[in-house]
C-alpha cells in the first residue's frame, strides 16, 4: 500500500478547469472503450485482452499523455485481476461480483512518477498531456519529493500525490503483543501484554457526525419550502455539497489522527504485534432502529485500514480476527454477562474496570491464548487537536497533546494529569458547569419543596 498525500488546489482558473473536464472526459472515453475490448472477449469466449494488447489498441487515440494512457489500461487489468481472484477464493461473491462493465464520463488521470515534473523553487508541479498538448501546471508547496500523481474529482479537484519518501520501520518496535477493541463511543482501546491500556476517544466524530445530520435537516426543511429548480433551491443544494464535504474531511482527519495515537503508542511500548478485533459481527444483528443508524454510521473498516497501514510503516506485524465473546467476559473470574453503560461491573467477583478495556483484555485470550493481567491504569487520548476552550480568543499554540479524562470517579487507577492550561486562559465555561452540577441538586429540592 501507498501513502498519498491529498492536495485540493483550490484557485484553477477557468480555462484550466475546461481543459481539466476534457481530458477527464477524455479518459472516460478511454475507459469505456478499453472495458468494451474487455467485455466483447469476455463474451466471445477469445482470450482475454493482456497488456501489450491494449497498449496496440490505444496508442495514439487519445489526446492524454502516453504513460496516462498506459496506466489506464494497467488499472482496468488491476481490476480484473483482483476480481478474480476474489470470485476464486470466495465463490459466493461470483452472485454479485461482475468484472468491469460500466461505460465512463469522466476518469481519473494518472501520471507516473517519472512523467511528473516538480519544480520546488518555482513550487510548480507540472504534470504532462502528450505531444502538441499544454501540459497542466499547477502551483503546490510540497515539502516532498513527489510519486506518482491522480487527479480526481472529488466535487472538487484533488491531487493525490504518491509519497515515497517515508521510510518504513526495518524493525519492530520491540517484542510485546497488544490487541485494540474498536469501538464507536471509543475509537480504540489498546491492551498491551506489559499490562498498560490506552483509550482513544472517539467522541469527536461522532459528534461532528450528529452536527452535519442536523445541519442536513435544517438544509433539507428550507429546501422543502422552496420551488424545484429555483436559484434558492440551488444555493442550497450547494451548501449541502459544502457541508458534507467539509465533515468529511474532518472526520478523515480525525480518524488519522486517533488511528496514528494507537501505533504511536504502540511504538512506545515496544509492541511487535498487533491484533484488532473485527467488531463487523454485531452489524449483523438487529438492535433497534436507533442503534442500527448508529452503527450503521460506524465506519470501522476505515479504522481498520487506517490501523493496518500505520502499523505495516512501523515495522508492526497485524493482524484482524473475530472478537466474539470479548465484551461479556470478567477478566478475572470469566463470568459473563452483558454490560450497561461504559463500566464493566462483575455480579460474581465485583471486578469493575473500563468496557472496552475489557473487551481488549480478553482479546489476548482469542488472539494470543494469553491471559494478561488487567491494567491497573488507563492513558486517554482524544482524536484531534487541542481546540481553544469556548470563551477563549487565540488557542495557545503550546498546548500539550488533548486528553480526554475519565471522570466518573468509578473506576479504580489514577486519572491523567489535567492539561496544563496557562493562568489566563482558564475556561470560564469549565467553572460555570461546575457550578450548574453542584446547584443542581439543591434547585431540585427547592423544586419538590415548592411542588
Ligand atoms: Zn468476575
């Protein structure tokens, strides 16, 4: 797997952006017509179209640079290869599972590193259209040397730059085994072999999740006043790309950065291998409309991902494997039983400890056959940047990592240290919430006396 750095240029001029739409165009005609040779031998029953035979076929009748062509057609045999070889290993997907058959608008365009041009005093990045043609410039401070290039659209245009200048871990951080209990409120708890834990939370996403459904629906009630097709009705119909777009990313942005919390910390306790629980079981059952939207919204195939890559660059060896059973399980004395809220509470030895915690701890049962002992302390982590407290004009830039704190009281280890906040930007929200808890019960009593 290749890491990509992803840019957005956001200032093409016009003329750029209908050359950008033609040569897309141009490449879905490519496409279309590469996954016609395809199909035609397909059903004919000839023998399949190999590399040279595309490469004789194309050349020369697309306006797009030759090595676009070629990579083109390389990915249009990627395709069919990997479609293969799933339909071989897995037959039940041959129901559903076709080879490329879809005639194409619009495709993305590729360059090989070595067409790429990359000017770093100019900051220019000049990607070639072929002989007679302007090649397509645009102005991008990179701090790499750059792969290869695709350019997408992605409503917008991307450039997703192949970087080949990290370098990957020769070692494994060390000998130790951890294993990570995905999860939703949680991203990822981690239990290492040594005994140490780390939560991640993963309280962010979901509630950038929860801001844009509700934003969605403000959108979509205005647009249901609205008459169809009218300038109104189209100004938010963009607002609603915009939105989404915007949660997108930053939703991809907190899922790196929580997934890179995981392997970092894993780095720093030495773990050399690494197990993640596939939570996909629970997809599966029926749980009621609101707990399906929410898991349905879950997107922990990504996590996954995100965890493998990582891992695979710090010389970490992954693997993925049911979690069956993890979750209602004590620690100490094996009795199960299904948990209420973030706490596991044992009825038989009154063990009590961290839910996920829990399902990562017996994890190294199914995954290692080790039992491990239950980590006495708990390191949280959030997933994304320290953010300035409300009231607060400038966030201070030397801030520590954010952290998350555990706060019930109930669970036995000792809390983290609370961030270092400087004098002067000491929360007012924070002391005023304080207040609210502790007003609260006597308004109650004020109320019941009153009722
Ligand atoms: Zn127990």
């Amino acid at each position: 797997m290749e890491t990509v750095s992803i840019h957005r240029p956001s200032d093409i001029p016009r003329a750029m952006q209908a050359t950008l739409l033609g040569a897309q165009m141009e490449a879905g005609r490519l496409w279309s017509d590469i996954v016609g040779v395809h199909r035609k031998a397909r059903e004919d029953r000839a023998p399949w179209p190999t590399r040279d035979m595309l490469q004789k076929h194309t050349k020369g009748r697309y306006r797009l640079h030759s090595q676009t062509v070629q990579m083109i057609c390389h990915q249009l045999l990627a395709n069919v290869q990997a479609t293969s070889e799933r339909r071989r290993n897995e037959p039940s997907s041959k129901r559903w599972l076709r080879y490329p058959y879809k005639e194409k608008r619009f495709f993305a365009l590729y360059w090989p590193a070595q067409a790429v041009d990359y000017n770093a005093t100019a900051k220019r990045l000049v990607l070639p259209m072929g002989r007679g043609r302007k090649s397509l410039v645009f102005r991008l401070a990179l701090d790499f040397e750059p792969g290869g290039v695709k350019l997408v659209w992605n409503e917008g245009y991307e450039l997703h730059i192949v970087r080949s200048d990290l370098a990957k871990a020769k070692d494994a951080p060390g000998g130790n085994r951890a294993t990570v209990d995905l999860g939703e409120i949680h991203l990822a708890a981690v239990a290492t072999s040594t005994g140490e834990a780390l939560v991640v939370s993963g309280r962010g996403i979901r509630s950038d999740k929860r801001l844009l459904s509700k934003q969605l629906g403000e959108i979509a009630r205005k647009r249901s006043r609205c008459r169809k097709g009218s300038r109104r009705a189209k100004r938010l119909q963009k607002a609603r790309e915009r939105r989404t777009l915007l949660s997108r990313r930053r939703i991809r942005d907190k899922r790196h950065k929580g997934t890179r919390k995981v392997i970092d910390y894993c780095v720093e306790h030495q773990v050399g291998t690494l197990y993640v629980g596939d939570p996909r079981g629970v997809r599966k059952l029926k749980s009621g409309r609101r707990h399906n939207q929410r898991i349905a919204r879950w997107e922990v195939g990504k996590d996954m991902d995100y965890l493998g890559h990582k891992a695979e660059r710090a010389g970490i060896a992954c693997s993925t494997g049911d979690e069956r059973g993890t979750s209602s399980r004590c620690p100490e004395c094996g009795h199960r039983h299904r948990p209420k809220g973030r706490d596991w509470q044992c009825k038989a030895c009154g063990f009590m400890g961290h839910r996920d915690v829990v399902g990562a701890v017996n994890m190294h049962l199914n995954a290692y056959d080790a039992k491990v002992t239950f980590p006495a302390s708990v390191t949280y982590r959030r997933a994304g940047p320290m953010r300035a407290a409300r009231g607060v004009k400038s966030p201070v830039p030397s801030l520590p990592a954010r952290r998350s704190s555990p706060g019930t009281g109930l669970r036995e280890g000792r809390a983290p240290p609370a961030p270092q906040l400087p004098a002067t930007s000491l929360p007012q929200g924070g002391a005023s919430r304080r207040d609210r808890t502790a007003g609260s019960p006597v308004r109650r009593k004020a109320q019941s006396q009153a009722a």
